[in-house]
C-alpha cells in the first residue's frame, strides 16, 4: 500500500493529498533533506533493546538510534487513529474529533476533508511524496494506487513494504528531495483466528523465548528491524543516506499480557495500549540523520507527536510559525543541538464518550476515569524466559547502554492508592516512571492547576466523529475488497442515508 503517483501499493484513503498539488524542483545544492518516516504499529517501550530488551535484539534500530538522537520523553496517542491523525495533520485529536477509539473499515467516518495533512505541505516544497504502509484484515485493501492487488496472498507484508520502499529509493530523481512514510503493519496482531504471524526464519531465532505468543511477537519486531535495515541500505546505495533525516516512531503503547491477542511489553511502565497510563501513551522514538549537530545522545525534553508535522515542514524549507491552528511546535533544536524543549505540557487525551482524560505539565501528570474498568491498568512484565540474548547488538556503535527506566520501590499500596474513576490522581513522572505513588490526596493546589489546564483543553474540543459501522461497506458487497461506499459529491444525500441509518 504505497504510491509513487505512478502506480504502487496503497491505501486508497490518501490517494488525491499525495498525488495532487504543485511542485517546483530545486537545485541539489540547497535541496533540502529527503525525511523517511516510519511508524510501527503497537511496539511496546520494552520491545527494543536500545531501550533494554535482553529477549529482543534489533541492532538495525540500534544503529540509528544510537548514532542519531533517541526520544526519550516523547509521547504519542494510546491508540493508532489519533496519532496517525496527529502525524499527518499536526493537530490534536481532541481538535480533529478523533479522539475516541479507531477509523475501523466499514465505518463512515475519517479526518475531516478540510484537514491539510503533511505531504500536502511538503508537495509546494519540491518534495516527491510517496507512502507504502498499512492497513489490512478481513477483506482484501492491497492497492496498486487506485487497482486491488490480489497477486500477493502469502507475502509478509513487513516484507513486502520493504521492498517496495525499497524501489522508489531506488528509483527515486535525487534532484528532489523525498518524503517517504513508511506506516508498517508490524507488530501489530491480524485477525482473530491467527492473531500473530512471522516467517519461520524469523521465529527460530528466538528459541529462549518459551511463550509462543511472545515468541512470535519477538519474530515480528525482527523483521521489523530487518526491513528498517534495509531501507537504510538502500537510502545509503542511492547517496541519499547523507542527506536524510529518518524518524522512527510507534503509535501507541504496547499491547501486552494478551491485550488484543498480543504481546508487547511496556515493562517496566504502567499499562497498555488504549489506556492512558505510561504504557500506553510514552512511546518509543528516535531520529537519525547525519545533519543533527549533536548526535549520539538522549534527549529528555518533552515532545509530543503533534510536533512531528512542523517540525518537519521546518526542516524541508518551511517556515513552521506560518502555518496555523497547529497542535504541535517545531523541535527540531531539541533534536538536533539538545535546547531546552519548547514544549511544557501534552495533553495525553480527553475523550469524553468514555470519561477518561489525562495531561503531563513539566513533570506531573494527572489522570481521570478508568478504561476496561481497571482490567488493565498493571505492570506486565514480558512472558518467557529472560535471558541476555543481545549477543548481536554488541556489534552496535553507541555511546552508552540503553535507555532504561528506573522505577524505584512499589509501595504495599500501589493497587490502591489511584482509582481514577473515583477521583484524580497524580504522579511526578521525572521521579516516579513507573506511576507508583499517586501524590493528589496532599497536593490539592496542584491538582487544581492540572484540573484547570484539562478544562482549558476541554473547552476547545470538537465532538468526536464516531459514526456506527455501515453494513454498505462489507467487502462482500464489493468484490471481496474494502472499497468506498459513499459518494461524497452526491449533495443529495440526507445524513442518515450518508451514515447508513
């Protein structure tokens, strides 16, 4: 699912945003970076080792991390649809009225049609937009620009976006710079009747994990790293490496324990995807590019994924401060020379339909309401056994071991002394990680302050755009293929014909 403009794979949804709009080249002497962003789908915090992992190793993400910057107090969305809208529009989803669950296939419903989302910035730029990327379940929605692709049944699809990104490198103009998102489907699980799968080259490779849920997901984040890798190879083959920026971002927390018939690890924080506990929102990140003027670091400033958009358009010869209505602030100085972050708080989320919402403001966190009723608001250490089997990322250059968090000592009470679907609670992150010890019951001016900047936010969010799924939207009404339904230009369409009601 990639396009080129000239035929590839590709979710049909961004089509017309990459392929339209003007272009002007410029000269390679002041030609701006090529950007390759790519995101993983729910990898957990523990599920690299650059940040740790004694089961995982994955030396391709190692390298870049640990020669370019890793995000160390970096924060996305607890679930995919908000931070894929964050990415691409630079706005919240609180702003945008995704701010409550996923855009599932049959659903009519999506990113407002106003929205400006990233390569449409990029394109007046002189840069040549492309994706190759996800989504896929039930249904066949492969497409070769606008043309389903029924030839690939059987092939990985990390595998398969690899090499994909792999030919337009390849067959990139170098003469203009390249904006290349990368969105993988790995790690995250299929469908319900074989939730996990990788090559078996790839699950051999991990015999010392014993949980087969585990071990398969261990095989999927190798594969993973290994197609990473070779998009790099292939940037360096072209000469394009020297003159790229490459950031590397997940979506969301971890689903660990068998949390969506899968297992991540967020170990040692607190929770999992789809929840706003540490585990579900600090996500895993770094950006390599041989232009960050101080590199071979960790940066602890506080960034948000809304800030990827301008920092980005800021790096490809924007100037961020035009652009309006943003979220999120160039932090490319954070990045690149190590100032001090801009940013002073994240809004994690406020979704009103579930009573839930939790903010970071330097570092105190509060959080309210309780998702899947607390069923998933522990610490889940990763299944199997734990052995050190890093033996390949020794090899790694870096410059210190890896980013681990300190947790310190778990209160007797740590089960009890939060139960935020009671009342707020609050915890300072720089000090407690790992959300032990809830500090609102003796800091009620502070848990003021908090209520107040959530109530500040809450004031200025849209309703959430949620609509019921749509039964017109069944692949089997169209073929076998996730296909649009819903002619939008048709003014003749009441709204509940337009949602199916």
């Amino acid at each position: 699912m990639a396009v080129d403009c000239k035929g590839a794979l590709f979710l049909l949804l961004f089509t017309a945003a990459l392929c339209d709009g003007s272009s002007s080249s410029k000269s390679t002497q002041d030609q701006p970076p090529h950007i390759i962003l790519i995101v993983a789908d729910d990898l957990g915090w523990n599920d690299v080792s650059f940040h740790g992992s004694d089961q995982i190793p994955t030396p391709n993400l190692d390298s870049l991390a640990y020669s370019g910057v890793i995000l160390g107090n970096y924060y996305v969305s607890p679930i995919c649809t908000p931070t894929r809208s964050a990415i691409m529009t630079g706005r919240h989803p609180i702003h945008t009225g995704l701010q409550h669950g996923v855009i599932s296939g049959a659903t009519p419903f999506g990113l407002p049609l106003n929205e400006t989302i990233l390569p449409q910035y990029l394109k007046p730029l002189g840069y040549a937009t492309h994706i190759v990327g996800k989504l896929g379940y039930k249904g066949l929605d492969l497409r070769n620009g606008t043309e389903p692709v029924w030839t690939e049944n059987g092939t990985y699809s990390t595998e398969l976006f690899a090499t994909e990104a792999e030919r337009i490198i390849a067959s990139h103009n170098t003469s203009k710079p390249l904006f290349l998102y990368l969105p993988h489907q790995a790690v995250h699980s299929g469908n319900p009747d074989n939730p996990l799968q990788a090559p078996q080259k790839y699950i051999d490779k991990f015999p010392h994990i014993q949980h087969p849920g585990r071990r398969t997901f261990a095989a999927m984040v190798s594969a993973l790293d290994d197609a990473v890798g070779n998009v790099t190879k292939a940037l360096s083959a072209r000469g394009m490496l020297e003159n790229s920026v490459i950031i590397f971002t997940t979506d969301n927390g971890g689903p660990a324990a068998g949390f969506d018939q899968n297992y991540a690890s967020n170990w040692p924080l607190r929770g999992v995807k789809n929840t706003l506990w540490e585990g579900g929102v600090h996500g895993t990140g770094f950006v390599h590019s041989p232009l960050i003027k101080q590199p071979r670091r960790t940066t602890h400033g506080l960034l948000h994924v809304c800030d990827l958009l301008p920092t980005i358009y800021e790096l490809a010869g924007g100037d961020s401060t035009e652009l309006k209505n943003l979220d999120g602030t160039n932090v490319w100085e954070t990045i690149s020379r190590g100032v001090q972050s801009p940013r002073v708080e994240v809004l994690h989320n406020i979704d009103p339909k579930r009573k839930t919402a939790a903010l970071r403001y330097g570092d105190y966190k509060i959080i309210l309401g309780e998702a899947y009723k607390g069923a998933w608001d522990g610490w889940y250490p990763p299944e199997g056994v734990t052995t050190n089997h890093s033996e390949e990322t020794n090899h790694v250059p870096r410059w210190s071991g890896p980013l681990k968090i300190k947790c310190g000592e778990k209160p007797a009470n740590v089960s009890t002394n939060c139960k935020p679907r009671d009342n707020p609670c609050v915890f300072n992150i720089k000090e407690d990680p790992c959300e032990f010890n809830n500090i609102a019951d003796w800091n009620k001016p502070l848990v003021d302050f908090l209520m107040g900047r959530l109530e500040a936010y809450s004031e200025t969010a849209v309703p959430i755009r949620n609509q019921p799924t749509d039964p017109r939207g069944n692949p089997k009404y169209h073929g076998g293929v996730w296909s649009p339904w819903i002619n939008l230009t048709d003014t003749s369409m009441s709204t509940n014909e337009l949602y199916g009601q």
